[in-house]
C-alpha cells in the first residue's frame, strides 16, 4: 500500500466527544467583551495585530462546553 491508497477513515473509528455540544448563551456578549479589552488594553498593538487577535475566536473556544460547568 502506497501512502496515497491510506484512507485512515478506513482504519480508524470515528471519535467522539463525551460531552454535550452546548454553547454558552452569553457568547455574543464575550465576544463583544473581548473586542473591547483588545481595543482598550491592547491599545499599544499594531491595528494589525488586533484585527488578527479578534479573528481568532477566543469567545468561541471558551463559550463552548468549558463554561456550562457541565464537565
């Protein structure tokens, strides 16, 4: 077998995840928070930096799962 024939879906199981897939319903809250916090105490950064900061979905990370307090 040539590594271009590996399929790993044909080897190995599927995951899965314990937990419930829950998002916080404050997300969009946090989101606006942390936009706020890079804009007012990351005043220092480039306006690039902060752009690239705000994309990178922290709140997203945070709202899901972890803050329920279900873990």
């Amino acid at each position: 077998m040539t590594p271009e024939q590996f399929i790993p879906q044909n080897y190995f199981p599927l995951g899965s995840y314990p937990c419930p897939n829950l998002i916080n319903p404050h997300i969009d809250q946090m989101k606006k928070d942390m936009d706020s916090w890079i804009d007012h105490d990351y005043a220092y950064l480039p306006e690039s930096a902060r752009k690239k900061y705000k994309k990178n979905g922290i709140p997203s990370m945070y709202g899901k799962n972890g803050s329920q307090g279900k873990l």
